[in-house]
C-alpha cells in the first residue's frame, strides 16, 4: 500500500544516490530512489523485514565528496525495495539529512 501524499509528512525529493548500507550483519549497495526529511525509498530486490534497523553510509553527489552516515529502520517493504525511516538520534543526524536534501 502506497501512502498518498497528503498523508506523507515530509515532501520526497527524487534522486539516484548511491547508498551502503548493512543489517544483520550484511552489507549491500545499492540505489536511493527518493528522500525526504523523515526517510528514504532504497531499490532492491532483496527480502528484508519491517521493523529492521539499518546504518546507511551516503555518498554524497560529486561535487559534494561527502559520506553521510545515518541510522534508519526499515518501515514498508515492497517488490522493488523498501522505505526506511530515520532514526534521528540528535540535531547533528536531522542537519546531515537537510544538508544532503538541499544537495543533491
């Protein structure tokens, strides 16, 4: 189920950003689709659980040079990937995410 948009918190902004990330001891790459302040849509095939938290490392475009390191959990799980939600422990994370939004 898809949430429209008049019930999505914060607006997405799309993009195609490369993303490492690991959970349960994994580590894989691949492609954010979408970010928003509250969180991200990341393409995979592979099968993941909601409620999994996840760390992200968030290479930043080119002319940036910057890796961004997030925490998240996994909130929705769909054929082409999964939404995650930030876990945004302090004001130095939510600044990171405005950073890289306003970036790209």
């Amino acid at each position: 189920m898809k949430l429209s948009k008049e019930r999505r918190q914060h607006e997405r902004k799309s993009c195609l950003l490369s993303v490492d990330w690991s959970v349960s001891n994994s580590v894989y790459t691949n492609t954010i689709k979408n970010i928003s302040n509250g969180g991200m849509f990341i393409e995979t095939s592979e099968p993941f659980e909601v409620g999994q938290e996840i760390s992200l490392r968030i290479l930043a475009p080119e002319h940036l040079k910057k890796i961004h390191q997030l925490n998240a959990k996994i909130v929705r799980t769909e054929d082409e990937g999964i939404a995650v939600k930030f876990l945004n422990d302090d004001d130095h994370q939510k600044e990171l995410v405005r950073f890289l939004i306003n970036n790209i």
